[in-house]
C-alpha cells in the first residue's frame, strides 16, 4: 500500500523549473524532486521512495510531461528517501539514463545491502515506508563522480561532489537559475520555517567532509539553495553557512552527552531538548522533520562518527 499520495503538486520555480511534491507519508512538504528542461526532453533529480512511484509518475503527468521525454534522471545519494524508488521507475521512463555516485552504483544494482540496512534501522516499518527496492539494470544506470555537466535548457546542471552526510553524496548546480540541489548536505528546512535541522545519520557522517562540502555548494555563489527536505530557501545561501553553526552546536551537545552516556535514546533526548529549548529557533509543530531525520538517527551518526574518531571509548 503506498504511503504517499497519488495527486501531488507541482510548482513552477522559474525558467521551466519545477518542484514535484510527492507527499511523503501522506504529508505535504517532506520529499522533493524537480524536474528541469533540456532542449529536447527533461532532467528529473531524486525519485523518492518506492512508496512514492505512483505520486512521482502522477506529478511528472500533471506537469505536462510525458515518461518518454524524461531523459535523464539523477539522484543526490542512494538513502532510500531519495534514490529508493529508482529501480520502480526505470521501466516508466523508457529512453532515460540514471545516474548516481559511483560508490553508490553497485547498491542500486543490486540492493541486497540497501534493504538489509533499512530493515535494521526501521524494523517492521521498513516495508511499509520504503516499498519494495527493486534492483536497477546495470545497463541503465551511470556513475559519477563530481565535475560532469550536462545541458539544460538556459544553462547547464553541474555535478559536485559533496561527501560528509554520505560518502556517496552528490549536489547539483543549475546554472539556468543559479540554484543548488542540495540533498541530505545541507540538512533539512521544511517551508514556512526558518529551523534548519541536521541530516547526520550513521554510517559514514564525516563531519570536515560536509563541513567542505558545504563550503564547495556556497562557491557556486547560489541564488537558490533547493532543498530535497523541502523546497527553495527564502534565505539561499545564507543557510549554507548557517548550518555549519547549527551541526557544530548539535556536535557540541551530543558528545557531552556520550561521554556521560554512550547509548543512542539518551542522546537522542539531550539533542532533541537543546533543540526545542533554543529562543527562536522556530521549530516546526508536530516535529514534521523527523518523519525525514529524527534525533534518534543523529545520535546513532553522531555516536559512530565520535567512536570511530576516538572522541569516547568503544
């Protein structure tokens, strides 16, 4: 049973640019994928969940585009919020070529590793939010490793390497609107507030690789800064910078808390009553951003990333 909804919407962003939202969990605003014009055909970046296949397809259709003329569709990683409904969608896209980091190829291939690792970190509620992972025909898929380009129509969609949430971690440049797509790299900021909240999940967080990364996204000199988790910023760039500060006080807090006591669930709710306690901090209601990236998550990378960079006892 799918868990996102079949009538998403779509928005137009500019210069023939569109956001699809795929209305992830049944909720407005969580999961992003846009979709960008070529000269003859279109560009999609991120597909979402298998969970979202029919919303995804349902939102390409309502912005007037037909599966064949998508010719190219890229993912930002292989987290399956963002690359998980690939292998459900190669058929429906018949003449596209599908592209994500070259560490991350062999996953999408062959998903063995994929879902064992959902099924570990979600438990029963793997299946239902994820969907079945069906693998991607070899033949169709290409890597990357940062530095490539492709056209678009009025400019051109550049490939930048940006580990540190990932290893297998890409953003993306539209030169056409000078906006940035930035993935998990630059955490989550749901519309309508101005909270930016860390993406820092096990098992390869590297923070001076994102904190680079970050530096390597405001160097586009962006004028958008568009986010899978949710939207364009008001703010653009400046977040950029701003999330630095905000991951460094997260750090902060979650290391005082390991060393007093190393266990996920107890820095987890140090982490989530910083958070909340912050004046101004505009924390959306209801925690919408963890139904995307809960504090249980962040103190499972944080603890990983802390042992193995000997800041606590393993």
């Amino acid at each position: 049973m799918s868990i996102c909804l079949t009538r998403p919407s779509v928005r137009e962003l500019g210069a023939g640019r569109q956001l699809l939202d795929l209305d992830f969990r049944d909720t407005e605003g969580l999961v992003a994928a846009y979709l960008l014009p070529e000269e003859d055909g279109w560009t999609l970046i991120e597909t979402g969940p298998s969970t979202c296949r029919e919303a995804l397809l349902a939102a390409v259709d309502r912005a007037g585009v037909a599966p064949s003329e998508v010719r190219h569709v890229f993912v930002t990683h292989i987290h399956l919020d963002h690359a998980g409904g690939m292998g459900a969608v190669v058929e429906a896209f018949p003449r596209a070529t599908f592209f994500a980091h070259e560490l991350g190829v062999p996953h999408l291939v062959d998903p063995t590793r994929l879902i064992a690792s959902a099924r570990r970190a979600w438990g029963a509620a793997a299946d239902p939010l994820w969907g079945t992972i069906r693998p991607v025909p070899e033949p169709r898929i290409m890597p990357l490793r940062g530095g490539e380009r492709f056209p678009l129509r009025g400019g051109e969609l550049s490939v930048l390497a940006t580990p540190g949430h990932a290893k297998h971690h890409l953003a993306f440049f539209d030169s056409g609107i000078r906006g940035v797509f930035t993935g998990d790299g630059a955490g989550v900021r749901l519309e309508r507030s101005s909270h930016l909240r860390p993406a820092v999940p096990p098992p390869d967080l590297d923070l001076d690789q994102l904190f680079s990364s970050l530096e390597a996204m405001r160097r586009t000199d962006p004028r958008l800064v568009l986010f899978s988790h949710f939207g364009p910023s008001p703010d653009g760039a400046a977040d950029l910078t701003r999330y630095r500060t905000v991951v460094e006080e997260w750090r902060d807090v979650a290391l005082a808390a390991a060393r007093e006591r190393a266990d996920a669930e107890f820095v987890a709710a140090r982490l989530k009553a910083f958070d909340e306690s912050g004046a101004g901090r505009d924390v959306p209601p209801n925690d919408r951003e963890s139904l995307v990236s809960g504090y249980e998550l962040a103190a499972q990378g944080f603890l990983r990333y802390f042992e193995t960079h000997g800041l606590i006892g393993r």
